[in-house]
C-alpha cells in the first residue's frame, strides 16, 4: 500500500474512534446518536422496499445497511485496523486497500454528520424533527460527498467481484486475517465481495441509491413538508 493510502487510512480511523469515544463518554449524546442511527436505518428500508425484496439486490442492500450505514459499534473494527494498517499492505490487493480507505473515510464523514444531527435533534425523532435537525447539522456539499463516497465504493466492490480469483484468495484469507487481528475488517470485505458477486451488474442497484439519496437531499434542503414521499420509481409503485 502506498504510503498516501496508508497515512489517510491511519488518520481517518484515529479521527473516527476518537469521535465514537467521545460520544461513548457522555451517554446521553451516545443515546441521542443511537437514536439517530436506528431512525436513519429504518427510513432507509422505507426509500428502498423495492431493492430489499428483490432476491437479486436484497444481500447487497443488507450489506450497505449494516455495514456502511448500519447502527452497531464499529470501534473495535477500526481499532484493530489501526494496529496493523502495516499488516493490511501485506495480505490485500491494492484495489481492496483503497476500498477500505474509502469505507473509513465515508465512516469518518457520516459519524461525523450523524453526531450532528443527534445533537440538533429532538427526540422522539420523526419525519418532520429528522429534517430539520438534518438542515440544521451539515451542507449540501457534505451530503454529497457523501453519497458519491457510497457510489464509488459500491463501484469498487463491483470491480472487485469481478477479479479472477480473487474470491479463493479472499476466502483463503479469513484464518489469516483473524490470527492477525483483522478479523472484522477481512467480514467487511468477504461481506461486500459475496453481495456484489452474487448481484452481477450493480449499475442499476447503486443508481437507484444515488437518484433517491440526492432527490432526497434536495428536498431535505429545500424544506419540502414531506420530504420522504413517492421516492420509489412509478414501476416500483404499481
């Protein structure tokens, strides 16, 4: 892994585990966050039922639920990653370092976004409290990035998947990455790997992430009153 990587993978966890500490430190901030995750959660399974019952896309729509935007403590994946980023250079390709670079830097990001959010909230959240403490805790420009971030890992993943050999390796790998401490990191790769493999074609999968996440944005911003309506495509609706 080239040293560039290495030093934006290292610093982006240290930011993240810093944050999640700071927030386990004050349990009623650690509540509100939860709260925040767990509503965010279920809007998402609300802007996508279409995805999540289709056979094809629903081991991917739970992969980028649990895993890239999920409401479960990730400190010890991230501590163990910043132990032994030297290790990682060692047992991965490089095209998976930089997907886990990208999935640190849009867990840097969305932690970050979601503290805000808890903090301007009021609870219990609902649809019309979500949004204006969504207004309230980030801009445009972050929000954005945010979503190209989760498109462009998603499209690493696809290209992953599609490596010769490259599953065997991965699964090779598990024992190893284990012994070495890196256990949830080599569950998040496996993890997305399998989905994407089983998927094929993702285009379609992450174009309706991306449509519905900036329409949604837009709105959000714009201060519609129902920001959260008729997201679905008019296919998906009939």
């Amino acid at each position: 892994m080239a040293e560039p990587a290495r030093t934006l993978l290292t610093g982006a966890l240290a930011r993240v585990i810093a944050l999640r500490r700071r927030l386990h430190a004050d349990p009623a901030a650690g509540a509100r966050w939860l709260a925040v995750k767990h509503w965010q959660c279920e809007r998402l399974r609300r802007t996508y039922p279409d995805l999540f019952a289709e056979p094809r896309y629903v081991t991917a729509g739970e992969f980028f639920l649990s895993e890239l935007y999920g409401a479960r403590d990730f400190e010890s994946r991230d501590v163990e990653a910043l132990r032994v980023v030297p290790r990682l250079a060692r047992m991965l390709p490089d095209k998976a370092i930089e997907t886990l670079v990208a999935a640190v830097e849009l867990d840097e990001l969305s932690e970050a976004l979601d503290a805000r959010v808890a903090a301007a909230a009021t609870l219990p959240l609902d649809d019309a409290r979500y949004a204006a403490a969504y207004r309230a805790a980030g801009t445009r420009a972050e929000r954005l990035r945010q979503i190209e971030v989760i498109d462009g890992i998603g499209r690493s993943l696809e290209k992953l998947a599609r490596v010769p050999l490259l599953a065997g390796m991965i699964r090779m790998m598990r024992v190893p990455a284990e012994a070495a401490g890196v256990g949830h990191l080599h569950h998040f790769l496996e993890g997305g790997f399998n989905a994407f493999k089983a998927m094929g074609p993702a285009g379609e999968f992450l174009a309706a992430i991306r449509q519905r996440e900036t329409a949604l944005m837009e709105r959000l911003f714009g201060d519609d009153p129902r920001p959260f309506r008729d997201l679905l495509p008019e296919r998906a609706q009939s």
